[in-house]
C-alpha cells in the first residue's frame, strides 16, 4: 500500500482531500467567488472535524494579514498625498519616444516601486497616464500595457511588501516551523528575476506585442471606431418618427447599425428596415462615438438607460465622456447596470460596454458586470471627476485638476521610508512599523479615515484568511507529507535543479488557472516535506513555490493586473500568452538556478 493511501486512512485526511479538491474545482470555474471558495473551505474542514474553529480561523489574526491590511492604507496614503507623482511624471514624460523605451523605463522605474507598493493600485494609478501618452504618440496602447503588468509582477518579489501572496508565503513558513522570510529575503533572487526578466521584455516587445490600433484622434473614439453598443429613445422632435429605417436618412447618413427594437412590453428584431419608427421607441445602436454625438445634436435620438434619464438641453454642455475599467476585487463586478442603479448610484450615464476585444450583444441594462470591463460613460464633469476616488472604478483618461493635493507629499514619503528602514535595520517588527505608519499617515492629514476604510481590499483579506485553513489541514492530517512522499518516489534520483524545475514550473501552471495566493497555501506544506526527503533546505523550495505563484504571464486571469490591461489593451486571450510564454520559460530556466547559487545547492 502505497503512503498516500496509507495517509488517507488517517482521521480528517479523505475528507481534506476532498475539500481541497472541491476549492480547486471552484477557483477554475470561477463559480464562486475566490474570497467565498476559501471561505466556505474553511467552514467546511471546521463542520466536519478537521480543524476546530481556532485552528481553521487563525489566519484572520496573523501578523501577515494585519500587515498587509496596513500595507493597503500606506500605498493609498502615498498616492492620495501626490507621493508617487514624480513616478507618474516620469512614465508620461514626452521624452519617451517609443514603446521599447517606455518598456524600460517602466522595467527600471515601476519595477523598484513595485517591491515596497501593491501593485494594483500602482496599475490602477499610471493606466491613465500611459493611456495618455499613447494618445499624444499615436501609439497603439497594446504595445505598453501588458509590460506594464509584467513590470509589476517582476518587482514584487524584490521584497516581502512587494505582493500579499509574499506575506500569505512567509506566514505559512513560520507556522510550519520552517522559518519566516526577512524584509529583504527575496531580494537576492529577486534582482535577478527583475533584472533578466526586464531584459526579455524589451526584447521581445517588437515582434511578440500585438498593435490594435493607434490613438489617432483620442482614446475612446478610437476604442469607439470598430462599434459600441448604446440604447437611444426617438423623441418628440425626431425627424425618425412616422419613417421607416428604409425610408429615414438614419442609416445613409450615419454608419449605424440597428439590432433590436423595443416599443413598450414589445422586442423586435432585425429585419427592421420597413418597420415605421413612433415617438418612444428605443433602439440598440451599433455605431462610432462620433455619430452618436452627432445623433444627439440633431435631436435625432437621446440616451435612453430609463426615461427620466434622458440629458437635458441645459446639461449638455457640462457633460464629458471617459471610459472606465472594473479593477479586480471591484465590488461592482457580477452584477447588472439595472441591479446595480448605476444612474442613480454614480450620476453618469453608460452608453456602451467593452470586454477585451469584443463588443456586448445585450442590452446594456441586463449586462452582468465582469472585472476587466471597460465602460463608456457620459456624465456631468464633476461626477466623473469624483469617480477618480472610488475604489470599484479606475477613469481612464486625465482630468483637468486630477493630481492630488502636494502639501502633504513629502510627510508621505517620509512615513514610508521609516516603515522600511526600521524594519530593515530590525529596530521594531514589520507590522508594527507597518501600523505606526498607517496612523502616522491618518494622524499627519495624508489619508482620511473613510479613505483608510476603502483602501482596504476585502477580499484579499477575506481569501488570504481562509486560505490558512488550507495549510493548518494538510499538514495536520499528515497529507502534506504523502504528497511529498508520492514526489519523492518520482525525483528521489534527480538533481536537486531539476527537482526545483519542476516545482517551479508546477506552481505556475497551476496559478494560471487558480488564485495563486490558494497555490501557494497548498503547495508550501507538500514542497516543504519534499525538501527534507531530498535532503535539501526547505526555503529553497518553498522560495520556488512562492516565485512560480508570482510569475504569471500566460493568461489574463492569472494575475489581477493582467486582466486590469487586458480591457483597455483590447488584447486577445492569446496576446498574453504570445508575450508571455519566452518569458515563462526564461523565468522556469532562471529562478531555479538562482536558488542553486543562493542556497548552496548542487
């Protein structure tokens, strides 16, 4: 009888197996949420005797999860005082002249940046100003934005705080007996990682980044020219009211499509071109920015999300139009613009929705929301204005007055570098530093207190909470150690590189196609136990864990910031993968190599 299955014997082992396998299942579907998968693992391992209700929650009261809830409130205390300015700046500085430049620059400046700030917010910050950038060179946005994603994730392993799965990583490490990772840790492996990785991305920018187009007049309307779908209303002064479409000058004059009809309780569908047009109808639009501006004007047709919504006269000169993304963890994501009251909620109005390279063919009512989406919005500039500090939306595109205030800049930095330099010179722990820093930022004025609040990504929180659970169990029921035992039996006679090869290039399959921070929980135990079967130091391989998970290049669900570019991109699902496959294998090469030389390893 082999281990395993002498270990599924062991009370709690089969039904942990089928947890875990359950959560798999769940993380690549997508069918739950990942925050809600974790925590109904966790509930389940506790119904069913595995874990007692302090063992499977634990992971809410670590320090990693405190640390990180702080590390939250310092990013956005540095970018709501202007401390990353001088970074925004420099990444739209004219100066840069092509894509391949802007590439190092992003590698060279975002990178470092990247190791001590989330990297989300750091996306969520500098996507207007590259879109910007774009517009000003005609370049098209395909080429820059992906790099900008993989700049990120190249730099978050430069240190502990550049990424919570570092932190989920450390916290397991230590439960595990195995020892918790230093601020600065990763950095030896990571510089590599940074500086060979920055390296094939340039290199390979030209021929591997797809161009889907160039800015020619500006962003939306380029985005607009292969088609938006928006509803309109025939008003009372309609010169379409009475005609057929066949008859009316609507679709000889304009490059208009008509999809749908909609008279009171009544759907019609194409064909469409004898139906005679009454005062009310709706119609779905398949048109360019510009013809429905034009529309508008001639009091042809007006929006028409619900009837009092239609713009008035007096109103149109305020109005401004901008397209917004759905950042990952937006709380918005999963449910409809009618759901949601959208209008009312945000005082715009969204004339057409976007995923990735395709238009929606629903009404814009009843379309679920999904992270990644781009929105077209019009609405007063005020309202758009105050878009630019919620967390659920990210404006893509720089509004007059939307740098933040500067009087508090330099007390954001300050806060910053002392949370890392009394970490790093071990004066007090990481997360009290991180804590005094948090308050310091609230007390000096950098950060509000609602702002503290909404700076807080629940969901991460939530996910990497549960996910404690994960490990607790499988080392518990002894199936880390059969998992192990089982990979031992296969690279019992292997080099120790080749062994690492292998773990690395397994975590990041996985994470391509689950959370990575879920990746990580299951995997640390097993390549824990594994290293000490081969005889080898155990950091070695939970280090290879921990930079598979991170390495994510091969798809747009793999990593959050990848999905974040993939809308305004308006890349393919294989685009990432084009890009991101030499790099995969560069890194699967690389990193194991790197642990050989920074362990001591042969």
């Amino acid at each position: 009888m082999s281990e395993l299955s002498v270990a599924l014997l062991q009370p709690g082992a089969l039904t942990t197996l089928l947890v875990l396998a359950g959560s798999v299942v769940l993380f690549i579907s997508g069918w739950l949420a990942p925050e809600v998968t974790g925590l109904l693992a966790a509930a389940l391992l506790i119904v069913t005797g595995v874990l007692n209700p302090t063992e499977a929650l634990e992971g809410f009261g670590s320090p990693a999860l405190i640390t990180l809830m702080g590390l939250f409130a310092l990013s956005a205390g540095l970018f709501r005082s202007g401390g990353l300015d001088r970074l925004r700046a420099l990444i739209g500085s004219d100066a840069v002249r092509s894509p391949k430049r802007m590439i190092t620059l992003m590698v060279a400046a975002v990178g470092p940046v990247s190791a001590f700030v989330p990297n989300t917010p750091i996306v969520a910050s500098l996507l207007p100003v590259i879109e910007g950038w774009c517009q000003r060179r005609r370049i098209s946005p395909s080429k820059v934005l992906l790099p900008l994603s993989f700049a990120t994730v190249l730099g978050g392993t430069l240190s502990l705080l550049g990424s919570s799965v570092n932190l989920l990583a450390s916290e397991v490490s230590s439960k595990l007996g195995y020892g918790a990772f230093g601020l600065f840790s990763l950095t030896p492996i990571g510089l590599g990682v940074w500086l060979v990785g920055g390296l094939v991305m340039v290199l390979l920018a030209d021929r591997f980044l797809p161009d889907r187009g160039s800015n020619d007049d500006d962003l939306v309307a380029s985005l607009a020219s292969s088609g938006y779908l928006t509803e309109v209303k025939i008003p009372a002064d309609s010169e379409l009211i009475g005609e057929s479409l066949h008859g009316s000058r609507l679709q000889r004059r304009f490059d208009v499509d008509v999809l749908e009809l909609h008279r009171a309780n009544e759907r019609f569908l194409p064909p469409l071109a004898d139906r005679t047009l009454m005062l009310g109808d709706r119609l779905l639009l398949r048109c360019s920015r510009e013809d429905l501006l034009r529309l508008q004007q001639d009091h042809t047709v007006v929006l028409a999300p619900t009837p009092e919504e239609a713009i008035r006269p007096d109103q149109q000169n305020n109005q401004r139009m901008v397209e917004v993304l759905l950042p990952s963890g937006s709380s918005l994501a999963g449910d409809c613009l009618r759901d949601l009251r959208f209008r009312q909620r945000y005082n715009v109005t969204v004339l057409a929705l976007r995923r990735g390279n395709a238009v929606l063919r629903e009404r814009l009512g009843r379309a679920q929301l999904r992270e990644g989406d781009v929105l077209l919005l019009q609405g007063p500039k005020d309202a758009i204005r105050g878009l630019q500090a919620n967390n659920d939306l990210v404006v893509l595109e720089q509004l007059e007055k939307d740098l933040p205030t500067v009087s508090r800049k330099r007390v954001a930095l300050v806060i910053a570098a002392l949370v890392i330099l009394l970490t790093a010179l071990n004066v007090i722990p990481l997360v009290a530093a991180v804590l005094l820093g948090t308050v310091a930022m609230v007390a000096t004025g950098c950060l509000r207190a609602g702002e503290l609040q909404r700076a807080i990504r629940l969901d991460v929180i939530l996910l990497l909470g549960s996910l404690a659970s994960f490990s607790v169990a499988l080392e518990k029921t002894g199936l880390a150690a059969a998992l192990a035992q089982a990979l031992l039996n296969g690279l019992q006679s292997w080099p120790v590189y080749a062994a690492l090869v292998v773990v690395f290039l397994f975590t990041t399959l996985l994470t391509e196609v689950m959370s990575n921070a879920a990746t990580v929980a299951m995997l640390i135990p097993i390549a824990g136990q594994l290293a000490q079967g081969l005889n080898q130091p155990p950091m070695a391989f939970i280090y290879a864990v921990l930079f598979g998970a991170s390495q994510s290049f091969l798809s747009p669900v793999g990593y959050q910031t990848n999905l974040m570019v993939f809308g305004p991109g308006r890349y393919r699902f294989l685009d990432v993968a084009r890009y991101g496959f030499p790099l995969t294998v560069v890194m699967t090469l690389l990193v194991p190599l790197l642990l050989c030389l920074h362990f001591g390893l042969s």
